[in-house]
C-alpha cells in the first residue's frame, strides 16, 4: 500500500511547506526540577503505591528469598513462577526449602505451558530496574530469562525493588540510562495490581492483569 | 439549510428528558472535575508541563512528515511492520488481509479509538471473525450493542443496577449481583479464557516514538498487555498525529493524559513496545503490525488554524468540562469522539454537509479550552467550523453546505444597521416601540422564543435616555 504511503506523505510535506510551523522551545525544568531526597523517595513511592492498594515487604539481601517463602505460605499460594536463569531465580531455587509453594521455572516458550500460566499459577516473582518517586511506578524490562508474561498473568505479581534503585522522575530514569539508545522488546512501568473504575466510577483491583502487587524491598 | 444527516438537536431533547442518563453523568462528571482540579493543584508545575506538552506535540507537528518516515525506518529496523491507510476502508482492509493470512478467528482488542473511527467490530464481524473488547468498559458497551459515551471511560452512561442487569443477561455463567468487585471478576474469568486463545490481539497507540520506533500504551487494568503480549499477532493502529519525536517526549504526556483522563498521577501500566518477540525470548506476539491511518487528518493538517486540531492526545477533560457534554452525554454525538473535540474533529474528518451542526454543540464558554492540557484554542475552532459551514470553500470538506438565504440575509442587515448610526438610530428606535408587541411566534423568533423567554424591550433607548443626560451623540 506504498501508494498510500507516498501520497500521505506528500500531503502532509505540501500542507507544512505551505505554512511552516515553528514550535516554542521545549523545556524540561518543569521535570528536572522534581526532586525528593533519599529516605522521602522510598516514603513517597510506599505512599503513592499503598494508595493504589500496592504492598510492602521489607527484606534484606541475605533473607529475601525465605522471607518471601514465608509470606507466600502464609497467603497459602499454591505455586510461584519464576525465571530460573537469572541471579535471582538462583538464590531462589537454592535458599527454597521443602514445605513451601511449589516453584514453577518459567523455561520454555509461552506455547508450551499457556493453559497452566492462565489457569493454575497463584504468583510471579520479577526483579525491577528501580522505582520512580514522583508517581510510585516500578520500572521492569522483561528479558528471555524473565519473560513479560509472569508480571502480568499469575494471580499476584511479586517484584523485587533495590532500596538503592530509586528516581524522581520517569524522565530521569530514562534520561539518565540513555533509554533511547536502545530499548528493549517491552519497556513496562507498574504503579499497582490490576484496577478498573469502568462500572460507576466504582474502584475494583484485579480486573485482567494479578489482583495483588508485592514489592519484596531488599535493603 | 443543507441535510444533516445526523441530527444532534433532536438526539439531545430525548436525551435531556432521560433523567437516569443526566444522573449518571453528572455524578461521574463532577467526581472527575474534582479530582482532576487536584491532581494540577500545583499551579505553577500545571503551567510548566502544560506548556512542555504543548511544545512536545507542535514540535511533532512541525516535522510530521519527516517524523513518520521515522517512526516507519526505526519500527521496521525493530521488526515491526508498518503499514499506510488513506481512509478507514483501506485500514480495514489491511487488517483483513493480515487476520486471514494468519486465519484469525478470534480478535481480542484493547481499547482503541481509532479502531471505533473505523467501526473494525462490525467490519471484522460481517466477514466471521469474531471482534471481542476486553477493556471492560468497552466489554460493557459491545454486550450491550451500543456505541462508547466517553472516550476515556465507554460506559460512564450506565450505572451498576444496568450493567448487572446487562450482565444477567448476556453472560451464561452470571448470577445476579450488584456488587462491583463481583461483576469486575466475572469479566475477568470470561475474558481470561479469549486472551489465551485469541489469534489476533488489536491495539490502539497512545503515542509512537520516532526516534527509537517504540510504541506507548497506558491503561489499567492489563487488557492491554494481555491483548498486546498473549496473541501470536499484535495489530496496532494509530491516527497519524500519534508520533512525538524523542523518548523524552514521552513522560510529560504520560503526566498530563493520565492525570486530564482519570485524575490518576499514573496509570496502572506504562506499555512501552518496540519490537514483536526475538530469537530466545520465550513470549509476546511473532508479529507486530502497526497500521498508520490518515482519514482526513492530512487535509487537517494542511490549514494552519485547524491543524491545531491534530495536538490532542485524547485525555478527554474537555467533555469532563463541557456544559453541553455534561448535560447531554455523549451518545447524543452519534460519533466517535463526542463532547468538545467531537465537535471539532468530527466535522473535519466526516465533512460538514454530515457533521455540521456539532460546531453548535458549545456554548463558547472556554471551559475546555482552560482545561486541555495540550492548549488547543477549541472554541476558536469551533467559530471556524461555524463559518467555514455557510461558507464554500475548500478548507473543509462541505464547506458552505449550511449556507441559508435567511441567514445571510440578517447578518448582512446586521452588519449595516451597525455600520450606520442613522440606520442604528432608526431600528432601536422602533424596537422600543414595537418590539414588544411582535409575536413570538415570528418565523426567526420563534428559534429563540420556543426554549427561552423573550426579552422585554425598554421603552425608551440607552441613546435617547444618555441625550436627555445631556451627553451628546458621538
Ligand atoms: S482537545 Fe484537549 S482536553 Fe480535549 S481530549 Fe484533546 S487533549 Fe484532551
């Protein structure tokens, strides 16, 4: 259809020629200038995240994966998927003890298990490349080892949030790791579980992505 | 008068009397004024990124051409296959073809305007491939066979006890209930089982970055991941104004659309694609088609005032704002896009022998044009379209098809009454003395008279009264 393409094209290049445009100047300080310290990001994101029914579990680096196992059997999940090629998915496997949900090693290609991820999985468990203080959202770039799927379709979506990794802004972040020099298959930012307000402008969580969003904060 | 093949005066007596509708509406409007008013509580951080917004989107106007043989060169570097439609049938074409090369029999669709401008349900539908929405309002809206209210919120119109009853209905598995969470789970279990199986998913775009070929999404409730991740073929498609030039272009949008639209400081996600599923990765669709659509907005583009038209990033506050929106909701439009940007759009993308009478829809208070956070003078726009109407020109498709003799004919004895003191003189004068006794039911009168009081005339003109104070006329 480059027929289209071409003819599209000229008239919007005639219609500017005809009456250029020029654009005021573009400017960021409104963006740069939004800054928090420290302790008040992590207060700010717990705030704004709490406010959209998010929860908290403070961790260490030593004890996250059996403090994770230890909230997870007391929500008596069944089950939680993870990606067993990463760092992460590693200390999991290895610190995981008899007893607990059982782990599910996200493995193969989506084709091959796609009845059980949508029908018989509780929980997925993430890392994040950090949160963003300004609107509460965690930033996650799904990769082949940690696949997009497991934030979205297990029941409750655990993410794992360095206490260290935190922005002001989204601008910041994608500002200062030069995004644009090459961004991945899915860039996602999270601020929540799953929300609606379509009936009544009533609130209601877990509509099609997990109904519980925990952030595992590892200090 | 020219036809109007689509009669907005009529549709909005009926539904004024509809006091259900009114109820709804204004209690979802005045919640969302509220909030919104909230969320840019800050007045001088609403002033800078409301600023930063609007040079984001002229700055993608004034290189749009340049912007999208951009956007096509990074997508296609990216694997994502891009595709041109001059007009809504061709883009439905083009989709067909794609879902019958990879035999789609079940399409499930994030929400997407651009698709409601190509009516793509009933299209895909009257060729047996079954089209289902899976935001939830728009679910709502599509069980009910009716069109979205609301471009940000489809089924503002209805309230719990109708969609309960709606559900009841059409749903096999339903039990009555009117409990939100409920009715919420149930469209979750429902439409859980088409995401998993679905050939196709379709996808609207938020904004499409040219500089690094990425597609943006917002949402909330996960619909459009699934529908954009679980598929093995993601079709998305765009109105061509959607491109912003740079990355950092994206944040302060973001801000300014979710915060207009729901009063949110963020939505739930942030979908950022730039590329269908690679070597190794173990999901997310095989193939990524992005259909770019014109549908008139080149011919919009070309006129320097009504260009203006094409910043908007589709927040939806100015309905939230509009006197006339708020009263009459928004099927009252029959259109796509309602309220004041329906109005404007509308006319431009359908020509004004069909779409005419929307530019009246507005009773030039502004109120939208204070509140849209991309700075669009509508209302300016708006007397544009009002004239271009009466008037035949080529600016506008039907231009000049609302042209009346009668009209014509009382604004230019307007314009010499005012032109001439003596003539002024002479018709005030006699207005003092006749006017109150003309009937109401004058055939022009009569437009005004049938909804409002006629006003009273003093008996004596401010002229004759300023004479007797000893102040002379100029
Ligand atoms: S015209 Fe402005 S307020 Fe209305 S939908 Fe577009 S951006 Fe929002």
């Amino acid at each position: 259809m480059s027929e289209s393409r071409n003819a599209i094209l000229g008239k919007l290049r005639a219609g500017r020629d005809a009456h250029p445009l020029t654009p005021p100047e573009s400017d960021f300080a409104v963006l740069r200038n939004k800054r928090w310290d420290g302790a008040e990001r992590l207060e700010r994101i717990k705030r704004m995240m709490e406010a959209v029914h998010t929860e908290f579990l403070e961790t260490t680096e030593a004890d996250w994966p059996a403090d994770v196992q230890a909230f997870l059997t007391a929500q008596g999940t069944r089950n939680l998927l993870f990606g067993p090629a990463t760092e992460v998915g590693a200390r999991l496997s290895s610190a995981w003890t008899d007893g607990g949900p059982e782990l599910i090693p996200y493995a193969d290609r989506v084709e091959t298990f796609k009845e059980r991820l949508f029908d018989g999985i509780d929980a997925g468990i993430t890392t994040t490349l950090g949160a963003i203080a300004d609107t509460g959202s965690l930033i996650v770039w799904p990769t082949p080892e940690e696949p997009r799927l497991m934030s979205l379709v297990p029941h409750m979506h655990l993410a794992l949030l360095r206490a260290d990794a935190l922005y002001d802004t989204f601008w910041q972040a994608m500002t200062e790791n030069r995004w644009a020099d090459g961004m991945p298959t899915n860039a996602l930012l999270i601020s929540g579980p799953s929300k609606t307000a379509d009936i009544e402008q009533t609130l209601a969580y877990g509509v099609h992505g997990p109904k519980r969003l925990v952030v595992v904060i590892v200090r | 008068m020219g036809e109007s093949s689509i009669n907005f005066a009529k549709a909005s007596s009926a539904a004024l009397q509809d006091q259900q509708l009114r109820g709804n509406f204004r209690r979802a409007m005045d919640g969302l004024m509220s909030k919104r008013a909230v969320q840019f509580a800050d007045t001088a951080e609403w002033n800078g990124v409301r600023a930063l917004g609007a040079s984001v989107r002229l700055r993608a106007l004034s290189k749009l051409p340049e912007l999208l043989e951009k956007l096509e060169a990074n997508c296609t570097r990216n694997g994502i296959q891009v595709h041109w439609a001059a007009t809504t049938d061709e883009a439905n074409a083009i989709v067909l073809s794609i879902m019958q090369r990879v035999n789609a029999k079940l399409v499930v669709k994030g929400k997407s305007m651009v698709s409601e401008e190509m009516h793509l349900n009933a299209f895909l539908e009257k060729r047996g491939i079954e089209c289902l929405e899976s935001d939830l309002g728009e679910y709502i809206v599509q069980l009910d066979e009716a069109m979205p209210s609301h471009i940000i919120m489809p089924a503002i119109h209805m309230n719990t006890k109708q969609i309960a009853h709606l559900f009841k209905q059409k749903i096999k598995e339903a039990e009555y209930t009117e409990d939100v969470a409920q009715l919420t789970d149930l469209a979750r279990r429902v439409l859980r089982k088409k995401f998993a199986t679905a050939d196709v998913g379709v996808s609207g775009v938020n904004m499409a970055v040219a500089e690094t070929g990425t597609l943006c999404l917002v949402e909330n409730e996960g619909n459009g991941r699934m529908s954009t991740t679980v598929p093995p073929v993601h079709i998305a498609v765009m109105g061509l104004e959607k491109v912003v030039e740079k990355l950092e272009d994206v944040p302060p949008v973001i801000s300014l659309l979710t915060r207009s639209a729901t009063a949110q400081p963020i939505t739930t996600y942030v979908n950022m694609i730039s590329s269908p599923r690679k070597e190794g990765e173990k999901d997310g669709p095989d193939e990524i088609h992005l259909v770019i659509l014109d549908n008139g907005r080149s011919g919009i583009y070309a006129d320097e005032e009504l260009r203006n038209t094409l910043r908007c990033i589709r927040c939806g506050a100015c309905m939230n704002h509009c006197p006339v929106y708020t009263k009459v909701g928004g099927h009252a439009y029959q259109a796509p896009y309602p309220g004041p940007i329906g109005s404007i759009l509308m006319p431009q993308v359908e020509g004004l022998e069909k779409r005419g009478e929307l530019p009246h829809a507005c009773t030039m208070c502004n109120a939208c044009v204070e509140i849209c956070p991309v700075k669009i003078p509508i209302v300016e726009i708006m007397g544009r379209l009002r004239s271009e109407a009466v008037h035949p020109g080529d600016a506008v498709r039907g231009a000049g098809s609302h042209a009346s003799k009668a009209e014509a004919m009382v604004w230019k004895g307007w314009s010499m009454t005012y032109a001439s003191p003596l003539a002024y003189q002479f018709a005030t004068a006699l207005l003092a003395k006749l006017g109150n006794a003309a009937p109401t039911s004058l055939p022009l009168l009569k437009e005004w008279t049938n909804v409002r009081t006629k006003p009273r005339f003093a008996n004596r003109t401010l002229h004759a009264l300023a004479r007797e104070k000893g102040i002379p006329d100029v």
